[in-house]
C-alpha cells in the first residue's frame, strides 16, 4: 500500500491546497511542502523496512502493490518499485519539493490552484516511475500532461499560450502512438497466449516477427523521444522551458525529461531487443545530433533560460546513446546522467528564476557583474555551470565519463563525436559565468543576495551533485541489479 | 399482447403517459415550474422502471418491438440524458417569453420517438420512431420564435430531415420489393446468407445508409449541422446531439452486429470512406471556427466518424466499445452544451469563443466543468471520454484496422487544437466591462454537477459500466 500512498498524498494534498487557497497563503505553501515531505518520509520507511534488502532473491521487485482495476479488460493497478524506480521517486521528491520552495516568492497569483497542479504533475510523474501495467502507465503519462499544460498556460511567462499549446500537442501525438503500440502488444500476446494483459512481466515474453516488432516498437520510441526529447523532436522544449514559471522549467528538465529515459530503458530495452538491435546505430546518431546540436545552439541564446533549455537538449543526447549502446556501464552512466541532470539544470533554472526576480529580466546582454553585489548567487551560479560542463566532482562527469566508456565498447566514432560536445559545454558554461557572474555591471542595479530559504534551497541541491560526483557508489548499486536484469534480454 | 408483454412496455407507456398528462393539464393551466417538474419526474420514472423490467426482458412484444437488455440499456440512457436535457432547459427557457410548457412536450414525444427506435425490430416501428423524433425536433429547433438563426435553423432541420426521412422510405420499400420482409432479422438473414445481389437489393440499403448518415450527420450528409446547432437553442442542440444520434447509431449498432459484415466488401468501403471523411472534415472545419456551438457540432461529426470504426471493427470487443464510447460522448456533450445553455443569455446564447474569455476568474465552476468536458472529448485522462477512446482504439487494433485507427490518432492531435483554443480562452484574462454574467439556476447546476461526478467515475472506475455493458450486449450478438 506504500506505493499507492506515495501517489495519493501528492493529490490529496494538492486538492487541499486547493480547498484551502482562500484561507491562508502560507497554509496553501505548507500543505503542498508537507504532503511531499510525508511522501519522503514514507519513501525513507520503505525504504528502511526489511524486505527490502532480504526480499526473496527471484523476486525483482521491492515493493510491489496488485490490484484489479478494470477486470474486463485485464488491467490492474499494478504498482512496484525496484533500484531504477526508487532513485527516480527519490528524484523526483526532491525536485518536487525545491520546486515549491521556489515558487514560494515567485508566484502569488491564484496559489492554491498553481500547487493543485503542481502536485498533480507530481503525482503523475511518481506514477510512471512505479507502474507495471501499461494501461496505467498510460494513464499516468496523459494525467501529467494536464496540469503541467496549466502550469505553463496560466502561471508562465509572455510567450505562454503558444508554448504550452506546442507542448501539449507534442507530448499527446507522441502518447497516442504510444496507446496504438501498447494495445497492439496486448492483442497480438492475447491471441498468442489466450490471456488478454497489460502486465508488464506478462508483456515481456511476448513473441512477435521482427517487422511487427519493429511497428510496435517505433509507437514506445516515438513518445519517449518526444518526451527526451530527441532530434527532431524536440521543438516543443525550449518555448516550454522558456515559459514555464521556474517550478514548471525545473519541473520539466529535472523530472519530465526522465520519464522519457525511463521508458526506453524499462520497456523499449527489454521488450523489443532485436529492434532495439536494429535502431541503436541510427538511435545514438540522433543522439550525438542532439549534443552537437544543442550545444551549438546553446551558444546563440540571449535569454538566460533559453540557453539553458538547449543545454538540456544537449545532455540528454548522452542519455540516449547511453540507452542505445546498451551496455552495463553506459546504461549505469544514462541512469546517473538522468539524476545529475535533473538537479544541475534544475538548479541552473531555480538561479534563474531568481536573478529574474531581482532583476525583472532573462536577456543575458543586461547582465553582468553578479559577483560583488550578490557573492552567494554567483557562488551557486558558478558551481552549477561548472557542474553542467563536466568537471571532476560533480555527478554530470561521473555519468558522461561512464557513457562514454561504455558507448566506446560498441562505436569509437560516435564516442568521439559524443565528446566533442563535452568542449562545447565547457564553451557555454563558462561563457554564462562570464557574462553573468564576472565583469563589469552592464548598468548599476541593486541585487539583494540570497536569503536563508534560497541559501537553504540551493545548498541542498550543491550537497546532492556533490554527493554523485564524489561518492556515486550507493546510487550505482541500488540500480546494478536492474540494469543487469534488463541486460538479459538483450542480443547484443 | 399479454400482461407480461404491457409490463415490459412499461417506460415507453410512462414517457407517453407523462405526456398527455401535461397535455391535459395545460388544457386548464399554465405553470412552468410545474410542466417542467412532471417532465422531469416522467423521465425518472421510466428510467427507474428500467431495473424492475429486465429480469423479464428479452422479449420480443408484438412483431414491431424488442425488449432485450441492449434496447433497456440505451433506453436509461436516453431517458436519463431526457431528464438532463429538460433540467437544463428549464433555466433556459425562464429567460425566453415564449410559451414555455410544450416544450417539455416535445421533448418528451422526440425521446419516446428515440426509445422506440432503439427497441425496433420492424421497419414500421423503426421509421415511426425515427420521425416521432424528427417532427418534434422540427419544432424544439425553432422553438424561440422571435429569433431568426433560431427560426433558420428550424427550417433547415425540417427540410433535410424530411429529405431523410424520404430517403429511408424509399430504401424500404427497395428492399421490401426484393425481399418481401419488413423485419430486421429476417433481411438480415437473407443479406449474410446470399450477400448483396442485385441493384435494387444494394440502391435500398445504400438508400437507408444515406438516410441514416443525415440523422448522424456524418460526412457527406453533416452539412445542416453546423447550422442547426448554431441556431437552435442550446439545450435542443445538446438534444440532437446526443439523444437523436446515440438512438440511431445504438439501431444502426444492433443490426450490423447481426450481419455478417465482413462479406459484404461494398459496404465496408462506403462505411470506411464516410469514416474517414467523417474525422478529417469535422477536425478540420472545426479548427476554422469562432462558435462554440460549431465547434461542439463539427466535432461531433468527427466523434461520429471514430464511432463507424466500431461498425467496420465489428465483434463483441467492437459493441461494447461503441456503447461505452456512445455513453461517455452523451454525457460529455449533454455537460458542454450544459454549460452553454446556462451562460447564454435572452439576447443570444453564449456562443463566441470570446463570451468564455476569463470565464476561469469569473465562474470557477463553470470553466471547470467546461474544461472536464473538452478534456474528455479530447480523450484525457480521468475522464469517460479517455476510456471510450481507448475503447475504440483497441477494437480497431483488435480487428487489424491499423490504417483506420493511424488516421483516429491523428485526427485526435488536430482536435486537441480547436479544445485546447477553447480552454486557452477559459483561462485568458477576462474582458472588461462583461462581468454580468446570467446563469444562476439550481437545476442546471445540479446536472451538470451529476454530469461531472459521472463522467469522472467511469473515467477512473470503469469496470462496472464495463460489466453492464458486455451483459447487455449478449442480447444482440
């Protein structure tokens, strides 16, 4: 039941929220902060309970929770949670809760309804991470799409109603390819075994022509890489990026991009390995596109989170060749890459959306000279741009370094391709410290520092990518053994 | 006839009865509250008598009617959506100066009209039902007088469903001359056994279809919608919408389920191609669109056009996915036009897109509602509307109509365009100096508060409509 409580708290705390919202602001603010706190709470005590580490050894599955949803058509309420799962919940709690922090000042307008949708997304993207029904998989991966739709409508900046309209549209075109796919899996493994199932273990042992596997296929990879995303589908990300409030923006690079990760490894990987055979070298090219691509276009950006949505774009290629060279190192790296990423460019879009409360502007050419005025921004402003480009220390090199090891097995080509976009990160890092943080005042401005909420908010999430970068160990254990149970099924 | 046989006709008799009940009572008085009150409590009735029948059913009573479960079905339907629709017409026509009370009159002779031909067995109850609802519709669509559009689009329902009406007599008697039967079953019989021979056989089925492609207003036969809806009051278009169409599509159901469909080639192709042209012309012309109430008509020419899928896909997975789709759309529609009517004011109903600019600051509720509903013609989550979709997606996959179900897919990403420029408007900031806002009516709030706790029950818990549904459906398999 711990699992479906992990799901309800976020929506029950989100409806109060929004029950709640004409009372009292700051009630509205803690009920969201607190129901995902319980979350975490509740997440550490499963974690902690014996059966976790004992569990019987055939049993992948930490905790498992199976239910019958609608009978008829053999879909359950099938929740489990195993290594891959718990660290993209943990992920996403945590994320979840700097993004209500950080909207504490940033948004004021119509609170109680913005942390019902808040919370909402929330719910959905834990969703995903623990459902092994692919109907309910399904229903998650829509149920997100709503509320983050509104985030970024309603609470977003200028551009906002095309933005969000783009990110709809992307993100529903790709899901419903995905629906023909996944009920195309459920009737051809009914008529072959005669049992009509959404259940993911069943699902895994279906048996289909390498043509027909490939169509099935193409739907799962058409929605995880528009959600990833990959060239070229991704035009959607940098409008919504760029829109989005500053939960929505770390909402979106930190968590939303991961589910797309997350389904490739855990359906696409296991479920379609000669397909997956077939498309890996044209998969890592679009991947090696993506780095190359990004990077350069990070560079032409003026606005400050535009730039970074492009980064994003950039280091998810990593993930995507990680994924395709399918082996255990540099899926290893993929998985660590989808959590440094989740909180570097998290914490690049939280620093953003404070220096655009202080000075009411993202435009990179009215910045400058951050350092003196506000010491503390620019410190955390620096140690995240130097986390993005890779350096030693931080969790971005542990992964990127372990992906190229790992994609050096299959492709020294696309390895060295993959590399040079590590030069151009270090180019747009250190441009950003340069222009933003260094060098002299574009115009005198009066930038408060930080506050001990925002000091809080930000040392955390500096400890975490500090923590992957020096002692990764813990993380890469817990996800060992379910990166080996997929390798199983692998040809390769 | 036999006592069991008056039993089992029980909700149609009730339906009729409240009628001329309220027939003899205006003989004497007036009283809106009072009219609208028996009409309503005529629908419970007959909707509650329902449960308490169909241990008897099925049944065949006389030759002209069938009282099965899939007929007892649809009939709670119809009548339960009835009940909404004079609910919400109540408040509509508070604002209106017209006589009031025969309205409900009409309304409850077009759902008996629905009723009876969703029991049809013959084609003598299936034209009489069809034009029991045709005629009253002819007037519920010209209902406010004064109004020209209103008047326009009485005429123009009139003249093409007249056109129809001719249509389908003719096909009958076609066949009628080849076949020499008037009853379903057997036409159906003779058509699996020795498939569609001879011109006068397929010009009276072609006939029928086209009659019956006028009352679903699918493509090519949908041009008097957009129109009709337009101009008609809005709780009448919610009416044509759901109870007109859902009653001749559960016929249309019923009968090709009896077929043997996947013999007979030409059929499949007029019924793909009105499919296809069905989704991508109610899509695409709704996108060109600035009337909500266009917008709500041309999409549900496209929901249609899903709907025939279900008839090509054919099978029990198909039938129960047409059923489950046919109620979620009726809810659906029933709630959006539900909205309309209630912001719609004496002057004009509240049709533009921009009449719900800020409606989110304005009435929270009511944009919530709206919001509910065009997700759950988009075919979101939590919503019926998203099953229902998926419904019909798995019966085309099922069947292996991949193409078919590529084109549903992509014909849903063009509607989330025109919903979601629905919704944008929703939650935009509002205009100034157009806070006066009518619409405040309990009865209209009630339903579509029922309609709202419905919709998101069989949307999160669908199973034991499900259940109902493939009980039901034996009866026609």
């Amino acid at each position: 039941m711990i699992l479906a409580w992990l799901i309800i708290i976020p929506l029950a705390g989100g409806l109060a929220a929004w029950l709640f919202e004409k009372k009292n602001a700051l009630f509205v603010r803690w009920t969201a902060l607190g129901s995902l706190l319980l979350d975490s709470l509740l997440l550490a005590f499963g974690w902690i309970q014996p059966a976790f580490f004992t569990g019987p050894v055939n049993d992948p599955w930490m905790i498992e929770l199976n239910v019958p949803w609608i009978p008829q058509l053999g879909i359950n309420i099938h929740l489990a949670m195993d290594g891959l799962s718990l660290v993209l919940v943990a992920l996403t709690l945590f994320l979840g809760i700097i993004s209500v922090i950080c909207s504490w000042r940033e948004i004021h307008d119509r609170i109680g309804a913005f942390h019902l949708n808040l919370l909402w997304t929330l719910a959905g993207i834990l969703g995903i991470f623990i459902a092994l029904d692919l109907f309910l998989f399904y229903f998650f991966w829509e149920l997100m799409l709503v509320p983050m739709y509104f985030l970024i409508n309603i609470w977003g900046h200028e551009n906002r109603m095309y933005a969000s309209l783009k990110f709809f549209i992307f993100t529903q075109a790709g899901g419903l390819f995905m629906l023909v796919s996944i009920l195309a899996l459920y009737f051809i493994n009914g008529k072959a075994t005669g049992i009509y199932t959404f259940d993911y273990s069943l699902l895994l042992e279906v048996d289909m022509g390498p043509k027909t596997a490939f169509f099935v296929m193409s739907g799962f990879f058409l929605a995880f890489a528009v959600k990833l995303p990959a060239i070229p589908f991704h035009p959607w990300l940098p409008d919504a990026h760029t829109e989005a409030p500053t939960a929505g923006s770390v909402i979106l690079a930190g968590l939303l991009l991961k589910t797309g990760a997350y389904g490739l490894i855990r359906f696409v990987l296991p479920i379609f390995p000669d397909a997956v055979a077939m498309i890996a070298y044209p998969a890592m090219i679009l991947g090696v596109i993506g780095i190359i691509y990004g990077a350069i276009l990070a560079l032409g950006q003026k606005d400050l989170k535009r730039l970074i949505a492009y980064t994003s774009v950039s280091h998810m290629g990593f993930v995507l060749i990680g994924i395709f060279a399918n082996n255990s190192t540099a899926l290893s790296g993929a998985v660590m890459q989808m959590i440094a990423h989740g909180i570097s460019t998290g914490a690049l879009f939280v620093i953003v959306g404070l220096i655009q409360e202080r000075i009411h502007t993202r435009s990179i050419d009215r910045m400058g000279g951050f350092w003196s005025p506000a010491p503390r921004l620019s410190t955390v402003g620096i140690l995240f741009a130097l986390a993005s480009l890779g350096l030693p220390g931080f969790g971005n090199f542990v992964a990127e370094f372990m992906v190229l090891v790992g994609t050096f097995r299959v492709s020294s080509v696309i390895t060295v391709l993959a590399a040079s976009g590590l030069v151009l990160a270090v180019v747009y890092s250190l441009w950003i410290v340069q222009r933003v943080f260094h060098g002299e005042p574009i115009e005198p401005l009066s930038l408060t520092d930080l506050s001990a909420r925002e000091i809080g908010m930000m040392s955390a999430m500096a400890a975490a990518i500090l923590w992957l970068g020096l002692y990764p160990l813990p993380v890469l254990t817990i996800v060992e053994p379910v990166i080996d149970s997929i390798q199983q099924y692998s040809v390769l | 006839m036999t006592k069991t046989d008056i039993i089992l006709l029980l909700p149609l008799m009730i339906v009729g009865g409240t009628s001329v009940v309220i027939m003899l009572i205006l003989a004497f008085f007036r009283n809106h509250a009072l009219t609208a009150g028996l009409a309503i409590m005529g629908f419970a009735l007959a909707a509650a008598s329902i449960p308490m029948i169909a241990p008897l059913s099925p049944r065949n009573v006389t030759t002209l009617i069938v009282i099965d479960p899939y007929a007892l079905f649809y009939m709670g339907l119809i009548f339960i959506s009835g009940m909404a629709v004079a609910a919400l017409s109540f408040p509509y026509l508070e604002m209106h100066e017209e006589h009031r009370e025969e309205y409900y009159l009409l309304i409850l002779v077009a759902t008996l009209g629905a009723a009876v031909l969703v029991a049809s067995t013959h084609f003598v109850s299936f034209f009489l039902g069809i034009e029991m609802l045709s005629v009253s519709l002819y007037a519920l669509a010209s209902y406010i007088r004064h109004s020209d559009k209103c008047i326009e689009a009485g005429v123009k329902y009139l003249i093409l469903a007249a056109v129809s009406s001719a249509f389908i007599l003719f096909g009958m008697a076609l066949i009628y001359a080849e076949i020499g039967s008037m009853d379903f079953a057997r036409i159906a019989a003779r058509i699996s056994a020795t498939g569609v021979h001879g011109l006068t056989l397929f010009a009276g089925l072609g006939m029928i279809i086209v009659g019956m492609g006028f009352k679903l207003a699918v493509v090519p036969f949908h041009l008097w919608t957009p129109d009709v809806y337009e101009g008609a009051p809005a709780p009448v278009s919610a009416f044509i919408a759901t109870i007109s169409k859902g009653a001749v599509f559960a016929l249309l159901l019923r009968y090709f389920s009896k077929l043997n469909i996947h013999a007979q080639p030409r059929i499949i192709v007029m019924i793909t191609i009105i499919a296809i042209a069905s989704m991508f012309v109610g899509n695409l012309l709704a996108l060109l669109q600035t009337n909500v109430k266009r917008i709500l008509a041309y999409s549900s020419i496209s929901h249609l056009g899903y709907l025939l899928i279900t008839l090509i896909a054919s099978g029990p997975t198909a039938v129960t996915a047409a059923t489950f789709y046919i109620t979620a759309y009726m809810i659906t529609m029933l709630g959006a036009f539900g909205v309309v009517s209630i912001l719609s004011r004496p002057e004009r109903d509240a049709d533009q897109i921009e009449d719900y600019q800020g409606l989110a600051y304005q009435r929270p509720w009511l944009a919530g509602i709206f919001t509910v509903m065009l997700f759950s013609l988009a075919g979101i989550p939590l919503t019926a509307g998203f099953i229902g979709k998926f419904y019909v997606v798995a019966a085309g996959v099922n069947s292996g109509l991949i193409a078919l179900i590529i084109i549903l897919v992509i014909n849903s990403i063009i509607g989330l365009f025109y919903y979601l420029r629905i919704i944008i408007a929703l939650y935009s900031a509002p205009r100034e100096a157009e806070a006066i806002r009518v619409g405040k009516t309990i009865s209209g709030h009630a339903v579509l508060a029922g309609l709202l706790i419905v919709l998101i029950w069989f949307g999160v818990y669908p199973g034991p409509l499900i259940a109902v549904i493939q009980k039901t459906i034996q009866s026609i398999l």
